[in-house]
C-alpha cells in the first residue's frame, strides 16, 4: 500500500534574467508504507526542493502530494505544517537544533506542533533509545556534532510519523559517525513503523540501502537541462 505517492509535481523559481527556470518535474514516484529509499543525486540536483515540496515546506506549482488520503500540495500554508507535524519526520543535513533549548527541549519543541500533544516520557525514552539518556538537559553547543545528529534523529521520531525524510543527513558527520548515524536512522524508523525516504550522493550512504534509484530518471527537469 503506498503511502506517499507524487502525480505531475513541478516546482520552478524565478531565474537571474527574469525567467522561470523549472527545478522539480516528476510525472509519478511512490513509496510504499515500511518501505526505506535512497535517492542518489548530485549537489545542486533538486534533491532538497523536492524533500520540501513532499514535507509542505514549499508549496508546488502543480500536481499532488499524497500522503495517505491527504494531498499536502492542495492544503494552506497553515494546513501544511499540521499534516507535516503529524506525518513527517525531517532530518535535516545541518540538525536544525535551537540553541538556546535543551536536548529535551528541542524534542519536546518538535511534538508541540503535532495533533498528539507534548509526551515528556515519550521524547526522554526516544532520547534514551539514541544513547543521550545522560544528555537531556545538554544544549546542542556542548554536543558533540554526532550526538547533535542523533536529538535531530529522536525529535524526527517522536512524533511516531509515517514517513521520515533525511536530506544529507550524514553530510557534516565522520565517516565512523555517519555509519552509525545512518545505521540509528534506520533502525529507529523499522522501530517505528516509518516510511524513509533519504537523498544523498555520497556513495558509502547509498551503498548502505538495498533499494536505491537516481534522482535523474525521476525528475524530468534534470533530463531537460542534460547535455
């Protein structure tokens, strides 16, 4: 059963002269519930526009989002960030963590904004199971860049959402961090019950995945613009 499925999703931007230049066109894509993804595509490929058309971050020039029953792309900017606490977990490259708040905090933060309330047990035993049970009341300034990852990656969860979506996540990490990065990513979204779906171009990370496709053979703009 998909959970997440695309129809004609096109998204362009204003270009220095004037113009309109598309950067995301993809006629279909789907992903089904339980299923993990990997979506290999170069810097500057689309590959974050196209994880923010999914979340509802940007709105879409055309086409449908489905999420479930849902589409994210015919609701209100306000409707689109319910649906997203809801249903959506983002990892973000850069963490996206609140300095001045707590690890605890920042989780606690996140699930204010969903439909199900704030659940204190609930973000201290996510925060316990990415091994920060001794750093709850850490600010991101005194984590480690790893241990930074793994609140994005409890706050992404907590939620209980039916997708999470990792742009890069491993990007600012070492290689021995980033492997065990990807490796809680993973195994806290089966733990879940989570759909994922991750873009990436480094090859270690994609190599990781049983199941990975080329951003390019979905995305028609990048056919487009092809020598």
């Amino acid at each position: 059963m998909s959970l997440l499925t695309l129809s004609s999703l096109r998204k362009s931007f204003v270009s220095p002269d004037g113009g309109r230049k598309v950067i995301v066109d993809v006629p279909e894509f789907s992903l089904e519930a339980g299923q993990q993804l990997a979506l290999r595509g170069e810097s500057g490929s689309g590959k974050t526009t196209f994880l923010h058309l999914i979340a509802g971050i940007l709105a879409a020039d055309a086409g449908s989002v489905l999420i479930g029953d849902r589409d994210m792309a015919k609701l209100s900017e306000h409707a689109r960030d319910r649906l997203r606490a809801e249903s959506i977990g983002y990892i973000f490259q850069t963490f996206n963590l609140l300095q001045g708040y707590s690890c605890l905090e920042n989780v606690l933060l996140g699930m204010a904004f969903g439909g199900g309330g704030v659940d204190r047990p609930r973000a201290m035993a996510m925060l316990e199971r990415v091994g920060l049970s001794h750093r709850l009341h850490h600010f991101p300034r005194q984590l480690s860049t790893g241990q930074q990852q793994r609140v994005a990656v409890a706050r992404a969860l907590a939620n209980r959402p039916k997708l999470v979506l990792a742009d890069e996540p491993t990007g600012n990490l070492d290689r021995k961090n980033a492997r065990e990065a990807l490796a809680l990513i993973r195994e806290t979204c089966r733990e879940n019950g989570a759909s994922l779906l991750l873009v990436s171009h480094d090859p270690e990370v994609l190599g990781a995945f049983e199941d990975v496709r080329d951003f390019a053979e979905i995305n028609q703009a990048l056919k487009e613009v092809a020598p």
